[in-house]
C-alpha cells in the first residue's frame, strides 16, 4: 500500500519510489501498484484502509 500511495500521491518515477524502499526494482513497485488496486476492488477493507491512508497523507 505504501508504494501506491507513493506513487499516487507524489511525482517521483517507479524507480525512485523502489529506491525508496530499499532499492527495489520499477518492476516490483508496478506489481505492488496493480496488486494493491486488485485488491482494492475486491475487498472493502482494503479499499477503506487505503482512503483513510490517503486522507491522513494528504490533510
């Protein structure tokens, strides 16, 4: 969830977001981002966790 709302919220590329994290790869970022927004549409709790994420990241 951290790594979506990284790349949601900020204007950094997928690489510098993997950097962020630990030097992780674009590609592994990309599959957290398309994994989290999968299970966004699948689980409500999810998908509540992560507006309260975001809401608390961008009040």
């Amino acid at each position: 969830i951290a790594m979506a709302l990284s790349k949601e919220l900020t204007h950094h590329s997928l690489p510098e977001i993997g950097d962020a994290f630990g030097g992780r790869d674009h590609t592994t970022v990309l599959h957290a981002c398309r994994k989290v927004s999968e299970l966004r549409e699948l689980h409500n709790e999810v998908r509540d966790d992560y507006r309260t994420l975001r809401r608390m990241l961008t009040s």
